[in-house]
C-alpha cells in the first residue's frame, strides 16, 4: 500500500533498487545530490544533473521534461553517502514559469522496479520558490528510508547548492541551466495548454485510442509557442499580432481561471479560455462509431477529440495519438529495464555461491532466470504491439482525414487545393516515430504563427538506413528541405500575408530554389554577394525595430506608409560563407526579436562550418528549432524525453504537388495586388 507523505514524514524503504517518478504541469530540471550525514555536498562530482546523468548508483534524466523516472541503487552509492537528495528546478530562460507557484505542484513517488508505489508526496505551498528539494533517500542504522522534504528556494538551483554547502554551487547551476537550454534545439515542441472548458470531466468525452486523451489542461511547457497561440480574428494591423490574441504576462503554464481577465502586470491569473467562448463548454465530439463487438479494440474516429472545430478536433486527436505512443513505449522499455535488472539479480545470486558456479544445478538456474527474463520481455512486447496496433488503426482513419496543412505532401488532399482565407492553427513539418513502433508515423505540428525560427542542419550525418551523404549532398538536401517548408508556409496563408526573402551569397541554391524563383512567390530575386546580404538583413531589422516601437508606443497604426505588414520569412542558405560579424549579429537578432513581430529565420546552415566564430553563435543555434534533411533520431519529447526519429516533408519523386501548389499562391497573390 502507498504512503502518501505529508512535509516531514518518513517511510522505510522495502529495497535498494528503486525507481523515483516526477510528474509535473510544466518541464523541470530533475537532479540528485550525494550528501554526508549532515548533507554537505562534497563537490560537483556528487550531483547527477542533464549535464553529468550517471553517478555510481544513481541516473536522473538527460533533459528538462513533464514527466521524469530516475533510477537509484542505494546499495551502489559510495559508503561514505548517507543522503540522496532529489531536486527539481524550473529551468531559466525560456518562456516557461519561472516559480513553482504558478504551476500545478509537482508530484513525485518512489516505487519498486515493479512499478508498485512505495511512498508518494505532493510537493504544495511553492510560491516564488523556483528550486525544491523534493524528497530526501537518508541511512539510518543501516536501513534506508524516505522523507518528503519539499524546501524550496526562491533563488533557484544556486541558492539551493549553497545551502547544501557546494563551494561551485553558482557555477554548477549555471552549467546545468546550460545543458538544458542546448537540449531545447532538440525538443519536439508540446501542444499549447488547452482551455479548463477542453478538459474531459468536463462533460466532454475523451478520445478514443490507447488510453490516452486530448492534450492535458496543464500541457507542458511549449517552446514553440504560447497557449491560444492559433489564429485568431484579424484587426490589430500589426505583423505577427491577432485581435483577440493578446500575449499572456505570465507566460505558457501560468494558473487560469475560466472567464477572468490576464492581470495586466506578470503574476495575476491568466485566462487560457477560446478568445470568444470564454464561458460556453465545447462542443462535443462527433457521434463516435458504433461500439466494437465484445474482446476487440474500439474502431477509431478521425475528429473525436475535443475542439472547436474539425480542425482543432483533428489537431488534439494527433496529439493525444503522440502522447499515447510515447507513454506506452516508456512502459515497455520500462518493463524491459526490469526484466533485465531482475535476471542479473538473479544470476547474481546464482554466481555468488561457489558451488552453483560450475555444474549441471548452476547452468540450471541460469536458464531459469533468462527463461523468466524471455518470459516478461514477451509480455511487455505484446502489450506494446496491441497498443501500436490500435494506434495504427487511428491513424489510418486520420491521415486521410487531415487537412492540407496538416497533410503530407502524398496526400490527394492537395490535389484540391485552394489559397486559404484564414490561416490554420498548425502546420506539418514533417513526421515522427519510435525504433519500438516502426510501424506507425506521427504528424509533427507547430502552433502557427511560428514563434521559434528552423534550422536545417546540413552538416554531413549518417542516415538510419547506414548511408552517408557528403557535405555537398547535404548542402542540397538541406536547401531542398527548406524550399519545401517554405511551400507550406506560403500555401497554407490567405493572399498577401506571407512573403519569403532568401539570402543566397554565393548562388550556391539556384537549382533547389528554382520552384520558389520560377514561379514568382518570393518578394525579389534571392540576394547575392555582401551587399545583397546586407540590403536584406538591414530591411528586415529595420522592419522589426519600426513594429517595436510602434507597439511599445502604444501606437500599432502609426507604422510608415508602405511598410509591409504581412508576416515575413527569411531563408539564409549556405551560412556562414559570406557573413561578417555585422550580419551574425543581425541574425541573431531576427531570431531572437523577429518572431513576436511577425519576422521569421530559417536557416540551412553547418553548425561546424561556422566554428570560427566562436561561441557568438551558441545562442542563436539554440534559438532555432533543429531539423534535418535527412531521417534522423535527433527530437525529444516533453513528457518522457524519448528520443523521436524525425523524417522531414520531402516532396515525392517525380511529383508536381510543389509546383502545383506555388502556382496557385503566385496566382492569388497577383489578383490580391491589382
């Protein structure tokens, strides 16, 4: 039976090989600390943190996540340890809370490698506090025991090394935040929060699958964008603003209460209700299909997730279809990770007696104990495929269903396509998947408008089939894969409120920019040489500096005559090859400032390439969303840090969907200039 700890109690502990769980509304750093009797921390090499996981004993998790299972062997830490501390911390520097106080309290459990809970605490009464010291694994004649701490401490993860006695506890923190925020480049970016109205005890039913359900109201921190970020009425006239889409003071992850305003300053409540419904629950669902007959699965329905519209319904159902995935693979490597820690236990105790180590008995119990582990292995494995069965079955339902935004480029979709008249709340850059479920894809959607810039990695990298490309061949692909982003941007926004630069100092992309160039989408010809580089980048700064102004003025209509307020998109290829520092730094800025105005980066870029600036360029890389022209397992999830094969939306071969496509934009966008 669990104990449900309260601050200060304690529990016995039943083993020394447990696992710790930490379940949280928003991203958090977890991390553990090797402490003396009295809980000094004797140098950095005693704290297990995403930048350092492994300590004798001890693995906590690689990145900040929802969703955390830390591993500790009690009998594996050093003798001199009598404390093993586990922290969480919210990490710095994103748009995510930055206290405990305006998030869902944290909850963490100690369980067996059974999986059956031990003790469980709440960690409640956080405020300002953005580090806690959660639980606290003590030695006490000889036995080990669990007490709920829950110490928080309002200046973050330095304050509470220091208390600890850590001579490099402000080095330490800031090596930690760093090791995390050069992990956000590789996070699959969580849906926004959903309304309070959204949530299925609500009255609405959840969607049908593998257990799973529309994204939860406390969604994870999304460094893609914010809650409600999706398109909203038209009118402000400011690039990259919508009417009745004003920026939340807290930031993603901040309590709401339905049917209350955003305080105008930073702490008061938020109101993530639908912009104009903030009172109505939503609809329901469509009528589902009819029930299943008795010991088969539930036949699945495109669009029966909650929504306020097809799209929306359509939206959650893919995400639920992504977190329902990878919560049943964390379950069977889970489950593996058992079978596996189970048979060397036993095989230890096997080998321990001398005379079983040689013999007919010995050989005996060592094929009993991998029969078991077969045994368990083959259990957890069908469970997983009739979970990946019923997900393939979902999917099948749903990928026809989904509209052109969210549709691959195979899709017949397309083939009807029209210019939109309002844009989409998502779009689709690609697909993702896991090595356990091979089998099924999971749409990758962004929250539009985008509120983070891409990087397309052209750096040489081995393909999962075994294949390398050379540096030439990547830098085509990864040109290729940009021109084919761009298409959707372009394809998926009414006449007039997209436009593409493309900076192209070398000429180096002629041939993969020639859809985009041919048919007459982008706003000039791409810019070569130092001084086209220039010209565009002094623009577009210009441009993201004049829309500051007028919005920190108060004053949206007072932008320049003639000044382009359609979102903008700039594609830089072959960086940093004709760059000086003046332009590096331009771009940096246009990644950091130009998404709140409606100014946008994607770069096709070699990390190592532009090396010799130094570590000028480490802020902007971890800015961009990373992606890559080839199938590569590079995206982690905000919930249980799974490492996502991504497959990027290349267009078929042979197929002339692009050229279709960028035909009808140019000609929209002509009958919307005359």
């Amino acid at each position: 039976m669990t104990a449900e700890l309260t601050r200060g109690q304690n529990h016995p502990l039943p083993g020394a090989r447990l696992e710790i769980r930490v379940s949280a509304g928003t991203p958090v750093v977890a991390g553990a600390t090797l402490g003396d009797e009295d809980g000094t921390i004797h140098g950095v090499e005693q704290v297990a943190h995403p930048g350092a996981p492994t300590l004798p004993g001890l693995e906590v998790s690689r990145q900040a996540a929802a969703d955390h299972r830390l591993a500790v062997d009690l009998d594996a830490v050093p003798d001199a340890v009598h404390r093993v501390s586990v922290l969480l911390a919210l990490p710095t520097g994103g748009r995510g809370p930055a206290r405990f106080g305006a998030v869902a309290a944290p909850f963490v459990a100690v369980t067996g490698l059974d999986g059956d809970e031990v003790a469980s605490y709440t960690i409640t009464g956080l405020e300002a506090e953005s580090a806690v010291v959660a639980l606290e694994l003590y030695r006490r004649q000889g036995a080990w025991k669990v007490r709920a701490v829950g110490q928080g401490y309002a200046g973050g993860l330095a304050e509470l090394f220091a208390d600890q006695q850590l001579a490099q506890a402000h080095q330490l923190a800031g090596s930690i935040h760093e090791a995390v925020a050069s992990g956000l480049a590789r996070s699959v970016p969580a849906p926004p929060a959903a309304a309070p109205a959204h949530r299925p005890d609500q009255g609405t039913a959840p969607r049908t699958g593998t257990g799973g359900s529309a994204p939860p109201a406390s969604s994870p921190y999304d460094p893609q964008g914010a809650p409600g970020s999706g398109p909203g009425p038209q009118g402000s006239g400011v690039p990259g603003q919508h009417g009745a889409q004003q920026p939340y003071p807290g930031g993603p992850g901040e309590s709401a209460t339905a049917g209350q305003p955003a305080a105008p300053g930073g702490d008061g409540p938020i109101d993530y209700s639908h912009p104009r419904r903030q009172t109505a629950a939503p609809p329901p669902p469509p009528p589902a299909a009819p029930p299943a007959e008795p010991g088969r699965p539930a036949r699945p329905v495109a669009g029966d997730a909650t929504g306020w519209s097809m799209e929306e319904r359509l939206y959650n159902q893919v995400w639920g279809m992504f977190e329902d995935l990878a919560r049943t693979t964390a379950a069977y490597r889970s489950a593996v990770d058992f079978a596996d820690s189970r048979m060397e236990k036993e095989l230890d105790q096997v080998l321990s007696d001398p005379r079983n180590r040689i013999g007919g008995q010995g050989d005996a119990a060592r094929e009993a104990a991998r029969a078991r582990h077969g045994e368990l292995v083959s259990q957890a494995r069908e469970v997983l495929d009739r979970d990946v069965t019923q997900l393939l079955a979902e999917a099948e339902v749903v990928e026809p269903a989904l509209p052109a935004a969210f549709a691959r480029w195979d899709n017949p979709v397309w083939h009807a396509y029209r210019v939109p008249m309002e844009i989409p709340m998502a779009l689709r850059l690609g697909d993702l998947h896991l090595p356990e479920a091979d089998r099924i894809r999971i749409p990758m959607l962004i929250r539009l408008p985008l509120e983070r810039g891409l990087w397309i990695d052209s750096g040489r990298s081995a393909s999962l089939d075994g294949s390398f490309a050379d540096s030439h061949e990547m830098r085509r692909l990864g040109l290729e894969t940009a021109v084919a982003h761009a298409a959707r941007l372009l394809a998926v926004y009414p006449p007039g409120e997209f436009t593409v630069h493309v900076i192209d100092p070398a000429g180096s992309g002629a041939q993969a920019l020639a859809p985009l160039v041919h048919s007459g989408v982008l706003a000039a010809p791409p810019a070569q040489g130092a001084a086209g580089v220039t010209e565009v980048l002094s623009r577009l700064t210009e441009r993201v500096d004049l829309v500051q102004m007028a919005l920190r003025g108060g004053a949206p209509d007072a932008l320049p005559p003639g000044l382009d307020t359609s979102h903008q998109l700039l594609i830089v290829n072959d960086f940093p090859h004709g760059f000086d520092d003046r332009a590096v730094n331009q771009l940096r800025y246009l990644a950091d400032e130009g998404p709140a105005v409606g100014v946008h980066l994607m770069m096709v870029a070699d990390r190592e390439e532009s090396s010799g600036f130094g570590p000028l360029l480490d802020p902007l890389w971890r800015s961009l969303l990373r992606l890559t022209p080839v199938a590569e397992d590079h995206l982690a999830d905000p919930w249980v840090g799974h490492a996502w094969t991504y497959e990027p939306p290349l267009v078929p071969p042979g197929s002339q969907v692009l050229q279709q496509v960028l035909a009808q934009v140019a000609a929209a966008r002509r009958s919307w200039d005359r």
